[in-house]
C-alpha cells in the first residue's frame, strides 16, 4: 500500500487556508478583518448618531432655558402661517394701512380703559395717507453739504399737503435724539436741512438721504396709537 506523499498533503493544507482567509477578505459577515472593519464603522456612525440626538434632546428640553426659548420662538413665529393653514384662511390683511388701522383697533378693543368717545381712526387714517404719499409720491432732491445735507422735498396737491404737515414736524423729532436740522417753506414743499453731529456724523448723512432721516426715532408708532385714542393733533 503506497503512503500519501506529505509534500501534497503539505500543499493542500496550504490552498485550503488561501482559500479561507480569502473568502474572509470578501465575505461582508461579521468574521474575518473586513467584517471587523465593517462592525468597527457601523458601530462609530451608531455613536455618533446616538451624540447628536443626545444634543437635540437636551436643547429642546432646554438647559438654562435656552431650549425652551428656541422652542417657543420656532412656535411663536411659524404660529401665523400654521393657523391661516388650518383655518383655510389668508393671515395677511391686504393692505399696509388697512393693517395698521386693524392693529390698533384690536389694542383698543383689549384695553378695558379705552375711552370709545374719544376714538378718531379717520384721523389715523389721514396721517397713514400722509405718510403714503411722502414715502411714495414726494421728490427729494438732496444736496451734500460740507457739514450737513440739504433736501429740497417737493410735489403737488395731496403729496405737497401731506410734506408740509410731516416733514417739519420731524424735525422736533429728530431734535429729541440729538440731530440738528431745520425746515424752510418752499413755493412746492419744504427744504430739510439737516447739519452733522455727534449723533448723525456727515457720513452717516450721506447714506441715510432723505427717507432714512425721516424713519429715524421710534415715534411713529405711539403717534398712531395716541391719534387712534384722540389724544394727539399731527
């Protein structure tokens, strides 16, 4: 009986454990070094999802009360849009003075105080049509100044009205936060002449023009609000 030759034997043992470890190379399972690399990387991208929804539940539970707050703005601020969604109506009113004149109506209306006899919205109305017609109509005709800027604001009818009764009355405002100006008739509007300060440098001047000085101070609002009660004469 003739003996296996241990070289052969030696051989396939040798192809045989090729064979394997190759198989473990390719092999997508849970054996072999790929298979390790594969459950190393799996288990880094389920450490790093777990951190991050670990971040946006303490967030939105509010540590220092800063989650809440995100919270209630996020809700506050997408409240609108969601309601007019659900209600199947629009939120917007349509027209900015209708929805100023609506604003200060529902003030009213939540203030128990308010004085109904006294309550002129036509006179709101008329300063709204003002500020329309100046914002909207009016030229200004701006002219730099060494220390200052100088506007020649001008129109006709309504609009040449509208600039007589706002743009001098500005100026007491802008007074009152440290701006230096001034107005002069003119045969068609008002000349605004506004002189640099502290409180509204040359440059700042220069960029603002016209209708950037005339949003400056935040009287506009409270006017309206004391028009709307009768409480105050533009």
């Amino acid at each position: 009986m003739s003996k296996f030759p241990w070289k052969t034997t030696l051989a396939g043992a040798a192809i045989l454990a090729a064979t394997v470890y190759a198989y473990a190379q390719m092999s997508p399972g849970m054996n072999g070094p790929m298979g390790m690399r594969n459950q190393m990387m799996q288990g880094q991208m389920q450490g790093q999802a777990g951190d991050m929804r670990q971040m946006h539940e303490q967030m939105m539970q509010g540590q220092g009360g800063m989650g809440q707050g995100m919270r209630n703005g996020m809700q506050g601020g997408m409240h609108g849009g969601m309601h007019g969604q659900q209600s199947g109506l629009p939120t917007m009113p349509g027209q900015d003075a209708f929805g100023a004149i609506q604003e200060v109506v529902q003030m009213l209306e939540a203030n128990p105080a308010t004085d109904w006899s006294k309550v002129n919205m036509a006179a709101l109305r008329e300063h709204l049509i003002d500020m329309n017609e100046v914002t909207l109509r009016a030229a200004a005709n701006e002219r730099m100044l060494d220390n200052g800027i100088e506007i020649a604001v001008t129109g006709e009818g309504r609009t040449l009205a509208a600039i007589k009764r706002m743009v001098p009355a500005h100026v007491h405002e802008l007074a009152e936060i440290g701006w230096k100006a001034k107005t002069e008739d003119l045969p068609n509007g008002v000349k605004l002449t506004v002189t640099a300060t502290e409180a509204a440098p040359l440059t700042k001047l220069k960029a603002l023009g016209f209708f950037g000085i005339m949003v400056q101070g935040g009287h506009h609002q409270p006017h309206h609000l004391m028009m709307a009660k009768g409480e105050f004469v533009h």
